[in-house]
C-alpha cells in the first residue's frame, strides 16, 4: 500500500515526539502540552535557520563580494538556543 511508507514514517515521528517531550517534562516545569509545543517549534525554526546559517555556494558568493550584505548570516546553534530558550521560558510562566 502506498500509505505505508508515510505511517511508518508518522510512527517513528510519533514515538520521537514521546520521548521527547517526556524527557522534558520530567526535567523541566513544562507540562506534557507545553514540552510537545516546545519540540514542534524547535522542529519549525530549525529548517529555516539552518537554510540562512548554511547560504547555498552563489549567496555566499555575494556575501564576498558585498559585505554589507553579509550582515544577514546567522549563527544556527547560537540563534536556535536563544529562541528555543525564550519559547520555554515563555510556556512556563
């Protein structure tokens, strides 16, 4: 069935997400809602940033040759903990 792919796939995703947030909630003040919310949103910032932290070969070709527009580079791990720390602190309170 062509479903099964997709089911093994959700499964796995499933089970990821689990773990996860019982992790957090047993370290953390996060409530189990709080902590899935947590981990979907570091999932949702992640590939954004990364794209901007890891420009494709002709941006980073611009960036050399304008400078000033080099100032857009992002830092992934820096910028990832930073916000990812700000959301929990945020479902916290």
């Amino acid at each position: 069935m062509l479903t099964d792919p997709v089911r093994a796939f959700k499964a796995a995703a499933s089970r990821a997400l689990n773990t996860v947030s019982d992790t957090l909630t047993a370290r953390s003040a996060l409530d189990r809602i709080a902590a899935e919310e947590l981990v979907i949103a570091a999932l949702a910032l992640t590939g954004p940033l990364w794209q901007a932290s890891h420009p494709a070969e002709n941006v980073q070709r611009l960036y050399r040759e304008e400078p000033e527009l080099a100032h857009v580079a992002i830092d992934f791990e820096h910028s990832l903990t930073r916000l990812v720390t700000a959301l929990g602190d945020g479902l916290i309170s």
